[in-house]
C-alpha cells in the first residue's frame, strides 16, 4: 500500500521543510521525502529492521534516548575535534530520519514525530542560513564519519562517497523539481505556515 493511502492529508510547508532535514540521508528509491512516513510504500518491518541493525534501537525509551543524543552532541563532537567545525547537518539529518522511522514502525506516535522534529527546528535555523551551507555541513560530518570507518570495507558502507555528493547536488539543484528542497525553499520555515 501506499504510503499517501494511509496518510492523505498533504504536509504544510513547514512539516515539508522539518522532513525535508532528512532528505540527504534518503537516497533510495523507496524513500520518501515529502511525507512524515519514511517510505514511498507501507513498510514498518523495515524501519523495525533498521533501527535494530544500524541504531541498536528496539524500544521507544533507545529511540527518545539516541534522538536525545544527537540533538545535543552527536557527532558534532568528534568532528569539531578533527575539523574545527561542528556540523549539526550531519546530526540532524540522523535525528529527522531516525524519528521517521521510529514513527514508521510505531515506536512513537504522529504527535510525537512532529515534535520531535519542531524541537531540532530552531538550532537548525539558527546554524544555516541555506540548504546550501546545510548540504556543505552535512557532507563534512559524513566525511568525519565515513573516515571513522577506515576498517570497513567499502561495500560495507551505505553508499560511496561519489553517490552521496551526487545525491546532494540533485537535491540542490534549482531544475529539480522533485527536490523537497526546491518544493520547501529554506525561509519557508520563517514565514507563516500555509498549505502547500
């Protein structure tokens, strides 16, 4: 089923922006990037799977716990050692995905996926002024983090660096239409919210 049968009522700007933080981590094309559900079609057992396999998170106390995390120090900390810059791209791209799919597979509640996502808004907005410099931090932090994985095999990893900087560069570009980025311009989280 799709994921639009079940939830129908289209996002407002503003939940389209908040879901849109994500967007460079959904890089397949079973993602969705314009829904609250992470998936173009119902799949709860894989964000179950997911949050098992990649996040060792099995119950709503973990999911609230590694948002906790990443809201407040995540990566960004390790990465400020080695760069001298702190990226929260990186971390919040994780949080908006895992609270996705934390609410894809009923460890959370809508509600609770929507505030979840309202509370990591105001740092973001305060530390970019652009998906631009948003898309630049979230590549160093995938840098840091890809080389913190030096012993993994390169087939291990989720995807290339090459494919990530790719899929980044779509998500920027102006020609896109399909680009949640393009359709959720960054000032739309200042203005008023309104239907898209």
């Amino acid at each position: 089923m799709k994921a639009t049968r079940r939830y129908p009522v289209p996002l407002t700007m503003h939940q389209l922006w908040m879901v849109s933080l994500s967007a460079p981590v959904s890089r397949d094309k079973s993602a969705s990037r314009t829904t609250l559900y992470p998936y173009v079609r119902i799949d709860d057992d894989s964000a179950r799977r997911w949050l098992a396999d990649q996040w060792e998170i099995t119950s709503r106390e973990g999911l609230v716990g590694r948002l906790d995390e990443l809201a407040h120090s995540g990566y960004r900390a390790r990465a400020y050692r080695q760069t001298g810059v702190s990226p929260l791209a990186w971390d919040a791209a994780l949080y908006v995905d895992i609270a996705r799919r934390g609410f894809a597979c009923g460890l959370i509640d809508e509600g609770d996926a929507w505030t979840a996502l309202k509370n990591i808004v105001p740092t973001v907005v305060r530390t970019y002024a652009s998906w631009e410099e948003y898309a630049g931090h979230y590549l160093l932090g995938r840098q840091v983090w890809r080389a913190a994985l030096r012993d993994a095999e390169e087939s291990d990893l989720p995807a290339s660096q090459a494919v990530a900087d790719e899929h980044l560069r779509a998500l920027l570009d102006a020609g896109n239409r399909a680009s949640p980025w393009n359709l959720a311009p960054w000032d739309s989280i200042s203005h008023p919210d309104r239907p898209r």
